[in-house]
C-alpha cells in the first residue's frame, strides 16, 4: 500500500477523535488556551525533524520565509482553528466534523482558482458525492442547526482549505514537515500575543 494512504489514514483516525475530546474540555478552557496549547507542542516537538528536512534540502530560512510561515499560521492555524473550536460550542461534536471534513471541495474550488489546475469530471463527481453524503449524516431536515456554529465551521473549513492550498507550493519548497511545523510555532506565538493583548482592559 502507498505510504501516503498509510499516513491518510492515521491523520484520518487522530483528527476525527479531536473533536470529542475538545468538546469535552470546551467549557473548561478558552478556545485559544486549547489552540495555543496544541499547536506550540506540536511545533516543537515536529521541530528536529523539520530541521532535518531543511538541512538534508540545504534550505536555508530567510526573512521572507519566516514571514510566509506566519502568514500560513495565521490562516490555517490561528484563524481556521478558533472558529472550528469555538463552532464546537454551538454544535455537536459529529455535525461539526462532518462539515469539516467537507474543506477538500473547498480545496479543489481554490486550487482552480489560484494555482489554476485542471478541474476534471471525476473531481467534480467527488464534490457532489461529498456534498450528498454531508447532508445524508448529519440529516438536516431532522436535526436543527444552530445558524452561529454552522457558519463558524463553514468559515474554518473555507480558510483550512485555503490554507491547503496556499501551503502547496511551500511544501515543495521546504518540505511538508517543515511547513507544518513553522506554521504550528507561528501561530502558536500570534495566539501568545493575543492572549497577552486580552490582559489589556480596551482590548479585552
């Protein structure tokens, strides 16, 4: 089996158990105490790999790389995650994950648009069985949704896909590890920088 089914499939596995847990610990923790909390760890323990992959790419980090990673925290990250965790106080956990998981349509509208690739028909086949098969589970006209959450997970998915697709080229570049470890600490330090902001009485 391909390696990268393989990985697929664990990150499948690991990011659909998310939201349970988070919805367990919503109200205990600030979304962006949880955020912070996940993807600083995440970074720095993914950070002598990313290393690694730069070294053995002989990549070496500039300015602009730096402000690209920010960037790329910002909206995957910062941006896409808080909606996502804060949606998950207005809606169950499956109905949000559901429509989450619907970010790869999203992913394929983007990608026509900004890296211009081709939109096959098998593509689009794959987009309408998505769709349906959204709207199958989570049986809108039986379960009521709240209008705030469903909009705050349409938004997240929307910017993670944006992000799916603005990360394409960097990964290339600096390696999929890389990017994803340097967006994590990135947006980990925006969110540090907010939350230290929030002590601010205007601010917050």
């Amino acid at each position: 089996m391909n390696r990268g089914f393989v990985y697929l499939l664990f990150a499948t596995l690991f990011f659909s158990s998310m939201e349970v847990t988070l919805k367990f610990i919503a109200g205990d923790f600030h979304p962006m105490q949880i955020n912070f909390t996940r993807f600083l760890t995440g970074g720095l323990i993914l950070l002598p790999f990313a290393i690694h992959a730069l070294r053995r790419r002989r990549v070496r980090l500039a300015y602009g790389d730096i402000r690209e990673f920010f960037w790329l925290g910002f909206v995957g990250l910062f941006a896409s995650m808080m909606l996502y965790q804060t949606s998950i106080l207005y809606m169950p956990a499956s109905a949000v994950t559901v429509l989450f998981s619907c970010n790869p349509v999203l992913v394929l509208l983007f990608a026509r648009l900004i890296l211009r690739t081709s939109l096959r028909p098998e593509h689009i086949a794959a987009i309408a069985l998505e769709i349906i098969g959204a709207i199958v589970i989570i049986d809108p006209f039986n379960v009521r949704l709240d209008p705030t959450g469903l909009l705050l997970v349409l938004l997240s998915a929307a910017l993670f896909a944006l992000y799916a697709v603005l990360g394409r080229k960097d990964c290339d570049a600096y390696s999929g590890l890389a990017v994803t470890c340097f967006s994590c600490i990135a947006a980990s330090a925006e969110m540090a920088i907010v939350m230290a902001a929030s002590n601010i009485p205007p601010v917050a």
